[in-house]
C-alpha cells in the first residue's frame, strides 16, 4: 500500500496537469463557438489616442457681441482678442496641446548658455528623422526661412516651390528674389479628386532650370553664381489646401535639382502628415512605418526648414538642417547674431526638451491615423451639406472654397475673407484667409479696385487664368486664383462635438450665404499684409463702412 500510495504521488502532478490541459481545451473549444471569437471584429469608430487632464474654459458671446468686436478689430480676425473666440481655428501652429510626456520633460530642461543637455536630445531627434549634419535651433519656421534665404540668396534669383507658403515668399521675396510656385494643374482645381495635388510639376521645373541656363549663358546674369541657387518643397502643401506631396514627386524633383547641381530643401511644418499620406495612398508604402518613410523623404533632400509649432507638437520652435558645412557655418554666424548661441537658437531648454518628445511621438501611427480622420471627418460633413471644399481633405485643414460658395461677391472683395467675417460672426468661430488678401503685393486698395473692376466688367476676373496666370510667376498679379477659407485644426485640443458645432454653424453660413457682403481694404503693409490690414464692409450700394 505504502508502494501504491507513493507511486500515486509520484504521479499527481504529471495527472493535476493533464487534467487542466483537457480542461483547457474544453473550454477554448467553447469560447471558439461563441460570435465574439468567430472572427476578429474592427470598430469603425477612431477615437482620440489621449485622455484628457486638464482643461481651459471657453467663453461664449453673444452674436451682438461679435459684431461690435469684429468693428473694434477692423473687420480682421487676426486682431481679436483670443478670449473673445470660441472656437479657435486661425491656425495649428503652436496652438496644440502637450502631452503629459513632453510637460514632464520640460522639469528637466537645462538652461545652459553653451551645450546644454536639452539641445543634444533635441538635436538627436532631429538627425533620427531627417539624417542631417548639422542643426540649427531656431524659435520658429521663418527664423530658419530668414537665414537659409539670407546666407543663399541675392537679388535676381529664382527660388522655385510646389507653392510658397506667406512667410516663405516674403522671406525670398525680401532678399529681391523671385519665390516661382510650380504646382501640378490638377492642384488648382479644388472639387478634383486627386491622391496628391501638392505635386510639383516636374516639366515645369526642368524648364525653369533649363530656361534660367540659357538666359545666364546668353548674357543675362553675370558672374559664377548659378541663376537658381536653391529648389524648395512644401510638404504638406499648406497654401494648396493641406495636399501631400507624393514620394514619387520627391523624388523627381531631386534627381531634377540634383542633375544641375541646386540644393533642394523641405519646407516640412507638416512632415508627419505628409509621409502618412504616403502611407495610405502611395503604392509600396503600405507595410512602412511613418519613420521610415519621413527619412526616405529627407534622404533625397539636401536640407529642411521646419516651423516646430506645427509636426513638433510643440507651443514655440523650429529648426534649420542640412548636409553642406560651408553653407552651415554661414547661418550659424546668423544664428548667432540674430537668434543666440547654436545650442540654443533663440530657445529655452524647456521648449527644446519638450520639442524632442514631440518629435518622437508625432510619427505614432494611432495619433496620426486620429488627425487625418478628425480633419476628413469635418470635410465629410460639409460635403454631404453641399459646402465646397477642396478636395480631397487635407491634413491639417479644412479649406472651403468662397468663390465657389459665394459667386455673388467679386474678386477684388475678396469672397474668402468676407466668409472669416461671417463665420465669426454667426458662430465665433476663427478661420484665416488664404487668397488674394494674403499674397496680394500690398498695392493700394483704389489703384488695385480699378484695375479688378474693368476685369470683373470683361468677365476676366472670374477666369483663373487671366487672374492668376503661371506665367506671371513672379507673384505679381493682384488676384490670387484660389479664394479659399482654412480651418485649420491645433492639434489634441478641441472634440467632437467642438467640430460637430463648426459644421452646424456653417450649414447655417451656408443657407444664408447670399446676404454676405464683400469687404475693402482701407489700410495694409506692403509685406505679409493679412496680419494687420484694416478692412471695410462693403454695403449694398457699393460704398463701404469703415471698421
């Protein structure tokens, strides 16, 4: 028995264990025939990657209210007080929320003069996306813009783009060189359905180059200098509705810029957006992550530009990368005179903590799949409500088209900023004009009136051609040939039900549309006009009252 007894020991736990495997099995068994494991279910719904901790309460106005503001402010939104705006769509630049990672970060960042530790890891993460030598720390875009341009250029050169955004061109245009926009065709069209209408046009830019060549060797220009000493590409195409630029297109251009020696450069604020563009809509792309496809970017480049306030995630800060060390040390003399010490560029460590988390986790694919959908979501909306957009959605933006959406109101008063009027008023919600207000040449407003006027009596003014024609490609001509109104989204701030309320309030624009009234320019500087200009509202009999 004592023998029996042991052996039975010895055994119980080679027993107990199969017990529990068949007991396992049975039971998987059963959970496989239950619906829930019949196959792997996918939710439609995409939800925010983020919780919310803390929160920033909102004021509401009366529209009566709105009004009396908007006449105190000029009849321009740039010059509202941000407490008196509900919901604040001006811009995604520096306008987005934290993360608890990037907040905690800041507790650690080192203040030093001279190589701070912040500034390594700030430079680390920068080098880990784009592959570049050298960076340059700057407190935002067009700091990095206003030195690239200032140690490149010189009167009389050529800077072509797929479209220059404001400060790009004004900065190229300040040093007296001519900032060319060489977008696709397919990019003017804004109902056009099209995977990447912020595409250069490769023809386009061979023939510039080729055409520059000629003239130089003819006699034109003088000296060793080459006619078009740098190319620039804007991903995504924030002036063009948001649209992403194709790896394809990326690469073209750099074989273009690279077979007659000119350096390319990325204007890349919106990076991110534009390699999942990539991702979603770019045969090959599919399998890769928005890393990888970020550093296949850079790599046919020579060096990027980037506003940080936008794909940096971050409230201030920018950056200036390349490869070439001459061109390098020229702007960190700049940089130095203008900005501060390398390490630093016009920066506390703080923000350049902070900045290299948010490097890092605007490339995760949660959060990315989150804003293209949030952004196509709003376009959805409007769309089915018979508002026109361009098309597709963009990545950062919703862009309506007010020329389309208010043909009573000609060109030369401006539809697009008229529409930013009347959506603050209706609904206190903030938008910006991108049209001819933006990028007119800062020319008086009679001389401009009579001019427009004849065109609008020919019928001209209407016909995007002789508005805007390509050939004017020095950004002369006075009527932009997109009138368009962004939305643009700060990003991880506002909910659902905050762009469920944007779509109300413009379904409601929209049924009363055609009691809007174009608006006048009273005042405005000869540069980047659309921040400060003094507008007047234009009342039936075509006179105007000033704000």
């Amino acid at each position: 028995q004592l023998e029996t007894a042991a052996a039975t020991m010895h055994s119980y736990p080679f027993m107990v264990t199969q017990q529990r495997n068949a007991t396992t099995q049975r039971n998987a068994t059963q959970l496989q025939k239950l619906p829930l494991f019949a196959s792997m279910v996918t939710f439609n719904t995409i939800i925010e990657p983020f919780r919310v901790k803390t929160v920033e309460p909102i004021r509401q106005t009366t529209r009566n209210e709105r009004g009396q503001l908007l006449e105190n402010a000029h009849y321009n939104v740039f010059l509202l007080k941000a407490e008196d705006v509900l919901i604040d769509l001006l811009t995604d630049s520096g306008t987005g929320a934290m993360s608890s990672k990037q907040w905690s970060g800041m507790m650690v960042g080192d203040e030093s003069y001279a190589g701070g530790t912040s500034f390594y890891k700030f430079e680390a993460a920068v080098q880990r996306i784009t592959g570049y030598k050298h960076v340059l720390p700057t407190h935002q875009g067009r700091a990095a813009e206003r030195i690239l341009f200032g140690c490149s250029l010189q009167p009389g050169d050529t800077v072509p783009n797929n479209t220059h955004f404001d400060t790009t061109r004004a900065n190229v245009e300040y040093r007296g060189a001519r900032a060319i926009d060489l977008l696709i065709p397919e990019g003017r069209e804004p109902a056009l359905i099209h995977p990447f209408k912020g595409n250069m046009d490769l023809v386009a830019l061979e023939r510039l180059v080729l055409d520059a060549k000629k003239k130089k060797m003819e006699g034109a220009s003088s000296g060793k200098r080459p006619p078009i000493p740098m190319a620039m590409l804007t991903v995504t195409n924030n002036s063009n509705g948001g649209q992403p630029v194709s790896m394809a297109n990326i690469r073209g251009a750099s074989k273009i810029c690279r077979r007659h020696n000119i350096p390319l450069f990325l204007d890349c604020a919106r990076f991110a957006e534009n390699a999942y563009f990539i991702k979603t809509r770019e045969e090959g792309y599919e399998t890769k992550t928005p890393l990888e496809i970020a550093q296949e970017m850079f790599g046919y480049c020579d060096g990027a530009c980037m506003s940080a306030k936008k794909d940096g995630m971050s409230n201030i800060g920018g950056f200036l990368a390349l490869n070439d060390d001459v061109l390098a040390q020229k702007c960190k003399n700049m940089l130095i005179l203008t900005e501060g010490y390398p390490t630093y560029g016009g920066l506390a460590g703080y923000d350049l903590e902070a900045l290299a988390v948010g490097l890092e986790e605007v490339l995760h694919e949660d959060y990315l799949q989150y804003r293209i959908r949030s952004v196509e979501y709003l376009g959805d909306r409007l769309t089915k409500a018979g508002i026109p957009i361009v098309q597709p959605p963009g990545g950062h933006a919703i862009y309506i088209d007010a020329k389309a959406m208010l043909p009573h109101i000609p060109l030369y008063q401006f539809p697009a900023w008229a529409l930013t009027l009347a959506l603050y008023i209706e609904g206190g919600i903030r938008s910006v004009e991108i049209g001819s207000v933006m990028f007119r040449g800062g020319q008086g407003n009679e001389q401009q009136q009579k001019q427009d006027e004849s065109a609008e009596e020919s019928g001209e003014c209407r016909d995007e051609k002789k508005c805007h024609s390509d050939d004017d490609d020095d950004g002369s001509s006075s009527l932009s040939s997109l009138e368009l109104v962004r939305l643009a989204f700060p990003r991880r701030v506002y909910t659902q039900s905050h762009v469920d309320y944007v779509a109300e309030v413009l379904q409601y624009v929209n049924s009363i549309k055609d009691s809007i009234r174009g608006v006048s320019i009273v005042e405005a500087a000869p540069v980047l006009p659309h921040f400060t200009v003094k507008m007047a509202m234009v009342v039936d009999n075509g006179e105007s009252v000033l704000g």
